[in-house]
C-alpha cells in the first residue's frame, strides 16, 4: 500500500479511480477505513484520497511529541496530493479531519478546489471555551496512557472498530493534535473563497450549534442536517450521506 515519507514519519494512504481529486481525512482515533463504505459511491466520479493522520492506523506512530502538530498534519495532506499528483482537491474531513481540512485551507487556499466540513467545529475565539476542549482532549491522552486501546471499545462506532498499533501514538496526537493554540482557523471563516458544504448529523448535539456557525460565517455555504444521524453521519446513515455529498462536487466550476 502507498506510503510517503515525511522525514522519516511514514504517513499510509489510499487512492481509488480517476477525475477530480477529492481528499478525505478522518476522525480523532477512527482511520481511513471509516470511509471505505462510500468509496464505490464517491470514486465514480473522482479520484478519491484517503489517509490515515500520524499516530493511527497504519501510519507511523512516533515517540517524539514534536511529531504531532496541525501544522505538520496540513503538510501531511499536501505531501500526499504531492504523491498522487493533485495540484489541487476538494478537501474534506469528520470532526478533526474536517478541522484540519479548515487548516489546510489556511495553508494552501490555492490548493482547495472546494471544502467538505463534516461533523466538525472550526475552533474557539474564546480562551475559555478553547482551554475547556484542551482539558477534555488532554484527558483523553491520560485515558489511553492508562487503559491503552481498550478505551476505544466503549466509543462511537467507527472508533471502537478502528485498528491502531498502540495507544500511544493516540495519546501523543491528541496532546499534539486535537488540542488547539489559536483562533486563527475560527477567524479564517469569513474569508473561505471557496465553494463548501456542511454535514451535521442530527443528532450529533455538541456539532450542531459550530456547523449553524460555520455556515452562517463561511460566505455562501451550504448546510445539509442529516436525520438519525450521530457523530459519524456517513456511517449512520451512509445513503443519506451520500445523497447529501455527491451532488456538491458536480456543481463546482474550474
């Protein structure tokens, strides 16, 4: 399987059919595998990307806490269109992956053709409100030093199934990663100069509120709520999903 090295990180991916590119990045702790029910559906039309983030699946998992940052992961993503030969994609994600998708194009606006936010916040302007989700997030570090992967068995269905090597390159990525510095990727909204679409699942509470704000900030963006939906809406409702997803592309230009 495809491979590419990232000063001796060694970052996984995947690459199905052929059109335009449409890269897509996971949860926190869920792998490239969580989108493999859509790929017959969205590698019709497009050269679909998947990958899995440093720390999981079958990525490297290195010890080094420096390895594990938004900003070497937004490299990571460009690295990879690099590899397959996409000067530009649509760039989209669940959750963390949606977030870094949001940070990919505060890097590299020239390279996202379009944006697909799924499941995701775009951040904090408030301190408090930042240093709250960094608690729960280094927590989350804390678990899985302690009980290892076994944690993951109690969590939502896409990362309970997950295969990882080791609970540590989770845990660092969390510290590294899923925590955040800034609100700079929360005040990049206004300025998105792109096409984008929202996904929420209905009932995908803590999410519902950040994609009201992502699409009344994003200029032009469209939102779709997806009924009977929780945090990972293509999995709960992998139609609907899809229904909501591939119209998005065929309506872009250049």
């Amino acid at each position: 399987m495809p491979r590419i090295d990232r000063d001796g990180v060694g970052i996984y991916y995947e690459a199905y059919g052929e059109g335009p590119p449409l890269l897509l990045t996971h949860g926190y702790s869920s792998t490239s595998a969580m989108w493999h029910g859509q790929v017959d559906a969205l590698a019709r039309d497009h050269k679909l990307i998947l990958w899995d983030m440093r720390g999981h699946g079958q990525s490297d998992y290195p010890d080094d806490p420096h390895a594990y940052s938004e900003a070497l992961t937004v490299g990571d993503m460009a690295a990879i269109l690099d590899a397959v030969g996409a000067e530009r994609a649509i760039i989209g994600g669940l959750s963390l992956g949606g977030y870094m998708s949001l940070a990919f194009y505060r890097a590299y606006p020239q390279r996202a053709r379009a944006l697909l936010i799924i499941d995701t916040g775009p951040g904090f302007k408030k301190d408090d409100a930042r240093e709250a989700w960094n608690a729960r997030a280094l927590a989350t570090a804390d678990k899985l030093d302690h009980e290892g992967l076994d944690m993951l068995k109690s969590a939502t269905r896409e990362r309970a199934t997950a295969r990882h090597r080791n609970a540590q390159g989770l845990a660092l990525a969390a510290r590294g990663m899923l925590t955040q510095r800034d609100a700079r990727v929360i005040e990049l909204l206004p300025d998105i100069k792109v096409p984008c679409l929202i996904v929420v699942g209905a009932d995908d509470a803590p999410f519902l509120a950040a994609s009201d704000y992502m699409a009344a900030k994003i200029p032009d963006a469209q939102k779709v709520v997806i009924p009977a939906a929780g945090h990972a809406v293509n999995i709960d409702q992998p139609k609907a999903f899809i229904d909501a997803v591939t119209p998005f592309p065929k309506n872009l230009s250049g």
